[in-house]
C-alpha cells in the first residue's frame, strides 16, 4: 500500500506538541516499545511495517505496509527498527491523594523524564504529577526512552503548587542541605518532588516543602556538585522502598 502524503505530513507534525495536543495523537518507533503499547489499553490508531515484517497482534485494518526507504522518511530514529505505530492520547486521570507519588518540577531532558517514568514503573510508582512547563510525556524521545513504562504509569500535568498545597501526604525533595537519606525513617506514602536539572526546584515549591532529603558523598575530593536528576530519583524511590520489604 505504501504510506500516503497526508499521512507522511500527520505523522511529521507529530513531532510537535501543539500537532499532538490538536490531532490527540502520539508516535511510538521500534519493535519492543510498539509490543509494549500494542499490549498496554492504548488505542492504535495506525501501524506502519517494513514489508516482510510479522506483526501478529495488529489488527489488519490498521496496518500499513511500507518499505525501509519510506521508514526512514517518519522515523527520527538514527537507525529505524521496523516499525512505527500512532497512538490515541489516552485522556487523564484523576490523581488519587495515596501511596508514593513522584512530582517533577520543570523537568527539560526527554531522556531524563523517559528514565524516571520507567523508574516509577519499576518501583511500583503509579502517579507520577508534572509541572506544566515539564517536557511533554508524549515526546518521541521520552516514549523512546520509556521501553513501554509509559503504558503502566498514569501521569498527570498540574499547577504543581496547587497539587501540593491540596495535598494530605508528606512532601519530600532532594536538597545538599538535607537530612541524610540513609539515616532517615520514610513512610510509606508521599510526594517526592525532584526539580529542574539545573536549578532544581523553585522557590516557590521549595517553600511548600517541609521534608528535605540529601544523598551523601563519599568521594574523597567530593567535588562533585550534584547527581542527575534521573539519578538522584533512582536512589530515594530505592531508599522509599526500602524500609517495606
């Protein structure tokens, strides 16, 4: 069948939020991530395979069959893995006030976004809460980066203050100044606020924040300023976890 000009232009406008937010539509590449959502609730809307390719759990009437030139046309991937799906943007959920929840503040790096989404998932993290200036979830390069997590984590975009002003749970934050992490009792349920790469979070959350937890050095120079923000995330949601084994 090959892939049409209307859909060549909808599936290059995608790589623009405000294209996404309009048709309410996202691309996921390669084959791991496109079985991963296949498998998920999402709703497909259109399937693209290399000829010769077996895609046995697509529905017939959504496949395209195309060749590896016109792949490499849609894909923003270096090496282009077979397959390139559309997804439905499923609508938001209501975030529920319980368990561990992860809020990020102006978070700017897709790959950075991707890893804790697929940290959430893998620490059993459900909500993750967003600012409204953090990199779109829905980015290429953050479904990319999620390996098919983003089908097992609900997020949300917030007013992030407003979510945590309204929230009952203890909030807590990464900070230089903080308690140590690894002599520190942490419950079982609150909201983990991590900020923005370079400046962390703002002011105006770091006055909402009562709890503030610090990762110790143990460099003999310790001139290392500070730990990606990803992982940064990766040992506190351990540390949460931890003490309920």
């Amino acid at each position: 069948m090959g892939i049409s000009k209307n859909q060549l232009k909808l599936i290059t406008s995608l790589q623009q939020k405000k294209y996404r937010q309009k048709h309410k539509m996202f691309v996921a590449e390669g084959i791991k991530v496109v079985h991963e959502l296949l498998n998920s609730t999402l709703e497909l809307e259109m399937l693209f395979v290399v000829d010769g390719y077996e895609l046995a759990i697509a529905p017939i009437d959504k496949l395209v069959n195309i060749t590896e030139i016109e792949l490499k046309k849609i894909s923003t991937l270096k090496t282009p893995n077979k397959v390139l799906a559309l997804f439905k943007i499923p609508e938001e959920l209501v975030v529920k006030n319980e368990g561990l929840i992860v809020a990020l503040d102006e978070i700017n790096d897709p790959g950075n976004l991707g890893t804790i989404i697929r940290l959430c998932d893998w620490f059993g993290v459900t909500q993750l809460v967003c600012s409204k200036t953090t990199v779109d979830c829905y980015n290429q390069k953050v479904v990319q980066a999620t390996m098919g997590s983003i089908t097992r984590v609900q997020i949300n975009y917030v007013e992030l203050s407003n979510f945590l002003e309204s929230s009952s749970l203890p909030i807590f934050t990464a900070d230089m100044d903080g308690e140590n992490v690894y002599q520190t009792k942490l419950p079982a349920a609150g909201v983990l606020v991590m900020g923005n790469e370079a400046n962390g979070i703002s002011q105006e959350i770091n006055n909402l924040v009562k709890n503030k937890l610090t990762i110790p050095r143990f460099g003999n120079t310790q001139e290392t300023e500070s730990l990606n923000v990803a992982t940064a995330t990766s040992i506190l949601l351990s540390e949460f976890k931890r003490s309920f084994i």
